[in-house]
C-alpha cells in the first residue's frame, strides 16, 4: 500500500529525514515509535505531499508519487495525479484541525462535498454512520469548542473516514488529550484497526502498539533504526538506541 525508499529531506542545513524505506502492506497496521524530533511527522507529512521531499521513491497502492531520476533530480507526478494518489490516504492530526466554524457534522461532510462534489443529500447518511459508529451522532451539531478534546478527535477521525481513504496516517493522535480521553480515541483507532484498516500510526502508546500494530517501526535522528513484528520488537529489541528509548518509556 506504502513503499518508500531512500527518502530525504531536509530543511535547510537540518537533514531531517536521512534516507526511510518502509514498507506497509494492505490490512496491516505500523506503528512508528521514537524520540521527539526524529522525523517522524516528516515523515508522515511526505507520504500525503504536505511536505516535498528532496530525494529518494515514494509509491502508494503501487502508483509512483515521486521517485528520483539518474541524475538526482526529484520529479513529483503532475499535480492533478498528486491530488488523486494522496486523496487516498486520511490523516488525524495531534491537535485535530477541525474547523472552528463548523459544527461537528459539517466538518464531516465538507471535504466530501467540495472535494469530491457529493450532493449533502448523498454524503448525509454515510455521515450520520459514521459520527454513530464514532459515538458522536448526539454532538453533530456541536462546534468543536463545545466538545472534549477525545469527542474532537473522534470527529476528526470521522471527517477522514468520510473521504473513504485506502490508508488512515495518525500523527499522536492521543497526545493533546489528558489521559483519562485517551482511552475513548484509542478504542475507535482499535475498532478500524478490526475492520482491516490499513494504517500507519505515530505513537507514544506503548500498549496500543503492542497490541494493535502488527509490525513497530522505531525511529531515531531521521532514520529507521529497527522495524520489526510487534511481539518481537518488545520482547527482542536488538538496537541499543531501541532498548534505551524502550526504557525512557516505562
Ligand atoms: P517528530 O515528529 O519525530 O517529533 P518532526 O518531524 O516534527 O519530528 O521534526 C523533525 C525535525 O525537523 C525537528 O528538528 C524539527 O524541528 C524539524 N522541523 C520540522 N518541521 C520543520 C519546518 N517546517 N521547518 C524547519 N524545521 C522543521
Ligand atoms: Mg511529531
């Protein structure tokens, strides 16, 4: 579903990505785990192209986003292509990025409409299952001010459902909620994570990623230092930038 190789970027002199290649197949579940500031937004930020890269493959659902030609030269497909290939990948955001205008609903609905033109008529329905299935059908007429921070996740994570993704990316999802909200986001992620979701999360929920993800991709100073099935990686960390960070967690 995702395949990178070798991919760069860097901002300014900070070479923020050092050369990731992963891998993420249909169905399975990552979870990519690491210090802060190691890249790993960046990294999520590249695969949906709300960051270019500067070198380096990107394919997804086996269709080539950008690769790097012979001469080192970085080529994105054209512009509507981009749209298209990333059109298929949702993203949840730590700080949710609702917007504060619009009720709960019409967050849900609105990229449906102005993105894909759905009549309100057609995108309604699928709307209310999906805020149901989120157990938020009771708030669609809330503005996200009114609502908890793991209430405003969950919509968040309804409103990228709605767009119908192949692949839902989650960048700390949990992060910005106190920990007694934590709970509520995690067991929706867990319920698409049932439904065969292909995803690629970014963590610092140790129990969801041995739980949930089959495979735990650990990241270091812009580079994958260990990826491995997720009962192997916690039981047989072999990096020891792995075990330390694996202990700074308990
Ligand atoms: P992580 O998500 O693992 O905490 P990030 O991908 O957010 O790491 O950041 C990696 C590094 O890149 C950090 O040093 C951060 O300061 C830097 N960085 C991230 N975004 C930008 C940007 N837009 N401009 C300059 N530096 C950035
Ligand atoms: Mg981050």
């Amino acid at each position: 579903m995702i395949e990178t190789r070798d991919v760069r970027k860097n901002f300014g002199a900070l070479e923020v990505l050092k050369g990731v290649s992963l891998r993420l197949e249909k169905g399975e579940i990552a979870a990519i785990i690491g210090p802060s500031g190691s890249g790993k937004s960046t990294f999520l930020r590249c695969l949906n192209h709300l960051e270019t890269i500067d070198r380096g493959r990107i394919d997804i659902e086996g269709e080539n986003l950008v690769a790097t030609d012979q001469a080192g030269a970085c080529r994105y497909v054209r512009e509507s292509e981009v749209r298209r290939i990333c059109a298929r990948m949702g993203m949840v955001f730590q700080h949710f990025n609702l917007f504060p205008h619009m009720t709960v609903l019409e967050n849900v609905i609105e990229a449906p409409i102005t993105v894909k033109g759905m009549r309100r008529a057609d995108i309604l329905p699928k709307a209310e299952a999906l805020l149901n299935k989120v157990g938020l059908w009771d708030k669609r007429d809330s503005y996200p001010s009114h609502v908890s921070g793991g209430q405003k996740q969950r919509a968040a994570i309804a409103r990228a459902l709605a767009m119908e993704p192949d692949i839902m990316l989650f960048d700390e999802p949990t992060s910005a909620l106190d920990p007694e909200l934590t709970g509520e986001v995690l067991r929706t992620m867990r319920q698409l994570a049932d439904e065969r979701m292909t995803m690629l999360v970014v963590t610092h929920e140790m129990a969801f990623a041995r739980e949930v993800a089959n495979t735990v991709v650990f990241m270091d100073q812009g580079e994958i230092i260990e990826s491995k099935p997720a009962v192997e990686f916690f039981k047989n960390p072999e990096h020891r930038r792995t075990r330390a960070f694996l202990e700074s967690m308990l």
